[in-house]
C-alpha cells in the first residue's frame, strides 16, 4: 500500500510505495528534501528513494543540518582576526625583548672582560681576587638570569602571535609586567599589561590550541 507524503516546502503530494518508508527523496517541484516515514514496524533502510544532489556538501541530505562547510570556513576566520588582534602587542614585546638581551649580553662580556662595569661611580673594588671573582661571576649570573627572563618574554609573545600555548604566553606577558625584571626595565609593563589584556578576551582565548 503506497504511502502518501506532501513536501512541506511547496505541498506537492506523492504516492510512494511502502517498501521505500523510512527513506528519502528530493521533491521535484521546489528540490526540497523530503522524508517518508517509517512503517508501523519503524524500519527503514535510510536510503534515498531518489537520487538526492547534495550540490557539494556532505551534509546537505539531512535538511535540518548546516554545510559542515560553512561552519569550518567561520571558525578559520574567526582566528585568523584574533592573530591580527595580538600580532602588534607580540612584535612590541619581541623588539623590547630583544633590546635587554643585547644590553644584558654586552654587560656580562663587558663584566668578564674590564670587571667594573658595576662599578661606575668608582665605588669600591673587591680587595683580592677571590672578592674580585665573586663579584665578577655574580654579575654575569645576574645578566644571565636576566636574559633567561627576556627569553620567555620572547616565547610567550611568539606563542601570543600565533595562538599556540596560552599558559606559556600567559608567562612571558607576566614576566614583561615585573619592574626591572621585564625587558627595558619598565619599559615592559605597558605591553605587558597589553597582552594580558588580549589573554583575557574571551574571543581570544578560545583559539589557542
């Protein structure tokens, strides 16, 4: 006994026959797809009783789902415009980053090299060479923990470009916000602050991997 179903885009009606319930078929009036229902048994095969043109989308046979498509094509830019959100604050940082390095690095050479670059108000000198080795070291240790600071900075300004680790761009953005432990002294803090900021959007956030 044929089935009778009505497409409830335009109401064109069909006799389809009993062995096609539970399937689908695109209405030839308005192309909508249509679904019979099922028999008393509520069996079905799921196959389409026509050939249904899913015009390139994988999911357009269902009529009540989204291109998946459409949704991914939204998510890439949804990113893309939040890179371009911390792409100038990471630059800043890298460029301060990149200056304490250079002026930390010239400072422990310096150190090694004359030993009084700590010294420029002629205070006094360590006595004897074991004193004069001590301060020496301790500079350059200085300088070097310094650099190592500077170096985060750098990494969480690249991992805040490019939306990668949040908890290691939450470091370096930290970092940059210390008085005279983030890069330029405190020339930092304002990108600092900036990027943590930019952390906190929620529309950023969501996007690091």
């Amino acid at each position: 006994m044929p089935i009778n179903v009505s497409c409830h885009s335009c109401g064109k009606r069909y006799a389809i026959p009993d062995e096609r319930a539970g399937q689908r078929f695109k209405c030839r009036e308005c192309g909508t797809v249509v679904s019979v229902p099922e028999d008393e048994w509520g069996f079905g095969s799921g196959e389409s009783a026509y050939p249904v043109d899913n015009g390139g989308f994988p999911d357009a046979n269902n009529p009540y789902a989204a291109p998946s498509g459409f949704g991914a094509n939204r998510q890439n830019g949804s990113r893309t415009e939040a890179m371009s959100k911390t792409n100038i604050c990471a630059i800043f940082l890298y460029i301060i980053s990149g200056l304490s390095i250079t002026s930390h690095a010239a400072n422990a050479v310096i150190t090694i090299a004359i030993g009084d670059v700590d010294n420029p108000f002629g205070m006094r000198q360590p006595g004897n060479a074991t004193e004069r080795l001590a301060h020496k070291v301790g500079a350059v240790g200085a300088n070097m923990g310094l650099m190592a600071m500077h170096a985060l900075v750098i990494v969480g300004a690249y991992n805040l470009q490019k939306l990668k680790s949040y908890p290691l761009a939450m470091t370096g953005a930290i970092i940059a916000c210390i008085p005279c432990c983030g890069p330029c002294l405190v020339l930092g803090i304002p990108f600092g602050i900036w990027a943590l900021v930019l952390l906190n959007n929620p529309d950023i956030k969501q996007h690091f991997q």
